[in-house]
C-alpha cells in the first residue's frame, strides 16, 4: 500500500478523498502503522492469502465483502453510522439539546481520554494474540482469529479517525503512543489491565473473546448513546463487527465443552486421557477471564462515570429503555464494603453507572454460560459451569485487596492463597493446555480437544481452504 490513500485503499463514508487535511494526517500515521501490524500482528501469516470479510460501506449490501487477500492488504476503512438529522441528547444535564459535531472545550479531555482508552484496546489484543496462528486447531479457527484481528485494526483506524479529525496535534500524538504501547511491556504497557494479560492459547483465546469482548460490546454501546456525534455514529458500526467477536468466544468455549463431553463418555470420565479439556479446567479459565474482564468497567462507585454520564459523553447500555435520563435524585442498590463488611446500599445513581453497565453485561454473559450448558447436559453430562461472584478476584474498584470464593463468601488472604488453584489456572494447568496446543491445517480437520462448528463461513463447505497454505 503506497502513502496515498484513496477511497479505494482506505474505504470510508467521511469523505477522506475531499479532506485534504484529515488525509495529509493519515497519510503520515499509516505508514507506523504498517510497520506495527509486520511487527506486532499475527506472527508468520502477513503472506498468506486469508479469506477475510471486508466492510465497503454501512448499507446491508456493502457491510460485509469475502475475498481471499493478505491481510498487511487488508482495507481497514472508517465508517460512522449515516447521521441522523435532529438528534438531541439522550441524557444527563444537556438532555434534549442538539448534540455535538465538535468537541465542547470543557469537556476536551474526557471525551479524549475515553477515545484513547478505548483505542488503546484494539491494537493490544492484536498484540495479545499474534502468536496463535502457530497452534490453531482448524484452518476455520484460524481464518477467525485473523478476522478478529483485522477488525480489530479497524477499530483502532476508526478510534485515530476521531483523534486526528476533532483533537488537532494533541490527537495526533495519542494517536502516535497508540502505536508506541505494547501489551505486556513493562515500560509501556497497554492501559487497561486485562489487555497485558497473555493469551498464550486458544482455550485463552475463545475466553478473551467471549467475556473481554463483550465487555467491548457494553463500552461502545455506553459511547454509542453519546452526545457527540461522530463518537457515538462510530461507535454504533463497531458493534456491528463486535458482534462476531463474541461469537467466535462464545461457540468456541461451545465446541471444547461437547468435546470434552464427547470424550468423558468414551473414557469413563476422564477427558484428558484421551487428549481433551476437561469441563474443571474450562471452569477455572472461565473464572479467571470473566474477573478480569469486570475489572475493565472500573471502580463500583465512581464520580468520573458520573461526569462523563453528567456531561453527556457516555451513557447507559441502550439508554432509551429508561423512562428518567437526567439520573438526579436517582439511587442503584448494591453491595458496597464497609468497614471490612459487605453491605446492601442505595448509593446515588449517577455515581453508580459503571456498576449498572457491568450488570448489564453479568446478564449478558450468563445468557452464553446458558448456552454452554445445554450443550452439556445434551451430551448427558452432569456438570454445570457457573459465573463466579462479582467480587471474586477483584484487581479493580472496591473488591480489590479483598479475597471472595466464587461463591461470593468472603475469606482471609491465607485461606484464597491455599484454596487458589482449584478456582483459578495453575502452572499445571497451562502447562497441559499447551501441551495440546498443536496446529491442524488440513482442510476439515480439528484438533482433539474441539468440536467442529455447526456451519462454515458465509455458508462454505466444511472442506474450504480458509487460508491458504
């Protein structure tokens, strides 16, 4: 891809072909960014031709595009949702005033922090996983690990977009640390905790998408409802492509749990004999993610949620179902610790927000640990996988520093610290979940610990070469 970009090369409804400064601008970031995915994206597969789904435009007709192509190729595009004329403020103090095509100053940088933390997320999990096509167990697998991937990078274009158009040499800069950060690095870490997390393997993969993805999902919708404009049209065509992310998490935990149904019955129970993942270990994961994941909708009672819900930057998770949008006098019971105890209170709404939009997404999850589990008991297994207790594992808010079983019963250090590994993984347990981690690269074939998926992609035969070899 030259340094000129086109409509062709980046394909976008924000008439970048007319906007000479926005282009110039992008046209200086790009190249970095090139130089980012050969460094950080998947390790080994920038030649290979994958058949990867491309957004052209946001009509039903152009959204998504299938076509085999490189994916250092890839058109990573920049489309908001059409405008809507008239729109007004669905919430907080301006609520039913025209929202905002630019950036108000006073609220500069809360809207800019929120783009930054947000964009800081795509590129990591890129970085997160760019070492999985080594170990995948399908040539569908890995197509979608590629997938989720690129849409990630579009993410980040889309979140650079913002920063570059409405945020003048200040977004520019963040737009560059965007690309300076690295997951894990103990210098210059990515922001948000759980995005430094290893994902080392696939049973680590599916549980990243299924429960930090979706916790993408509940963050842009809070965004989406936003009052200013280009933020919140952004942010509703991202979750679009969010949507199969949490797929790709919640049928792939789907497949190991038959899998590993499959195999108790033909070893009297013992799934890992016979080279599966057995329902425990998929547990302990399920607990470890779902706590991290919490963690990234912050502290329980927090005023910047408040001011960023007053200001009417951020939202609630589809906010027009409520029938109050100014929140004033508003109170949300929870638990709350207080003097080393746990305790039911009112606490005031507005500083509650970022505990209702995490109890949104606990009935979300749910919902997929539903899922997981009639697939369980079709086998005729007698397992359930449960969500552990909000406060279990806690880094974030107020529940960290505290020591909860999954169960919700509050324990001493010394007891979690004995009782740790039969909650969450063990150095055994990722040592054996590598030892399984071996690629298949034949076309309708799976590795021993996953079942196949119910359909192909786009309705293709079991047999298509996803990637080609």
């Amino acid at each position: 891809m030259g340094n000129v970009l086109t409509d062709e090369k980046i394909p976008n409804n924000v008439n970048l072909g007319s906007d000479k400064r926005l282009q110039r601008a992008l046209e200086a970031w790009q190249p970095a960014f090139i130089d980012w995915w050969k460094q950080m994206g998947p390790l080994g597969w920038q030649e290979r031709d994958i058949y990867l789904r491309t957004a052209v435009s946001v009509e039903t007709d152009g959204w998504a595009h299938f076509d085999h192509v490189k994916m250092p190729d890839y058109r990573w595009g920049i489309f908001l949702e059409p405008k809507k004329e008239g729109r007004t403020h669905g919430f907080g103090d301006h609520y039913g005033q025209p929202v905002w095509d630019e950036v108000p100053g006073e609220f500069r940088n809360m809207m800019k922090r929120l783009i930054v933390t947000q964009g800081d997320t795509e590129p990591a999990s890129v970085e997160q996983q760019r070492d999985l096509g080594a170990t995948a167990p399908s040539l569908y697998d890995l197509r979608n690990l590629f997938q989720v991937n690129v849409e990630e990078g579009r993410h980040l274009w889309a979140m650079v977009y913002l920063l570059h158009t409405y945020f003048g040499r200040d977004g520019r800069e963040e737009a560059e640390e965007l690309l300076a950060r690295r997951s894990g690095d103990a210098d210059k870490p990515r922001i948000l905790g759980a995005f430094n997390e290893p994902t080392s393997h696939w049973l680590s993969f599916f549980m990243f998408t299924m429960f930090t993805d979706r916790d993408g999902k509940y963050q842009l919708s809070a965004l989406a409802e936003s009052g200013f404009d280009p933020l919140a049209r952004t942010c509703r065509f991202m979750l679009t492509e969010e949507a199969h992310h949490m797929f790709v998490g919640e049928s792939g935990i789907q497949r190991v749990v038959k899998r590993s149904c499959e195999l108790m019955k033909e070893s009297s129970g013992d799934p890992r004999s016979l080279g599966g993942i057995d329902l425990p270990t998929v547990q302990k994961y399920a607990n470890l993610w779902y706590s991290l994941s919490l963690d990234l909708f912050g502290g329980e009672v927090s005023s910047n949620a408040a001011d960023a819900f007053a200001s009417g930057i951020k939202g609630r998770y589809k906010e027009d179902r409520y029938d109050e949008h100014k929140l004033v006098g508003s109170h949300f019971a929870m638990d709350v610790l207080e003097g080393g105890k746990v305790v039911h209170k009112d606490v005031p709404m507005r500083n509650a927000l970022n505990e209702v939009l995490r109890t949104e997404y606990i009935k979300d999850c749910q919902r997929g640990v539903d899922r997981w589990n009639k697939t369980i008991k079709d086998e005729g297994v007698d397992f359930q996988i449960t969500l552990p207790s909000h406060k279990f594992h806690r880094q974030i808010g107020m529940w960290a520093g505290t020591y909860f079983t999954p169960d919700g019963q509050m324990i001493d250090a010394e007891t979690f610290a004995r009782r740790r590994g039969e909650w969450l993984p063990t150095a055994e347990d990722e040592t054996y979940i590598k030892s399984l981690m071996h690629p298949v690269y034949e076309r309708a074939k799976m590795a021993s610990w996953i079942a196949p998926p119910n359909k192909g992609i786009n309705g293709l035969p079991e047999d298509f070469e996803y990637v080609r070899l």
